[in-house]
C-alpha cells in the first residue's frame, strides 16, 4: 500500500467520517430521549 492518495480516495473517507457523526449523533440523540 502506498502513501499516495487521489480525490476518489479522500471522498471516501470523508464520506464515511461523515456517515459515522451522522450514526453516533443518532445514537446519542436515542439515549438521551428514553
């Protein structure tokens, strides 16, 4: 494995960063509501 990364690749991890704040924030919002 390299070191390089290409846009694609950086999409990608935004793209999962952004859907693991979205899971914990969902997360949280449910704890907090019971």
């Amino acid at each position: 494995m390299g070191t390089q990364f290409n846009g694609k690749d950086m999409k990608v991890i935004f793209d999962t960063g952004a859907g693991i704040n979205m899971i914990t924030r969902d997360v949280a919002e449910s704890v907090g509501a019971r």
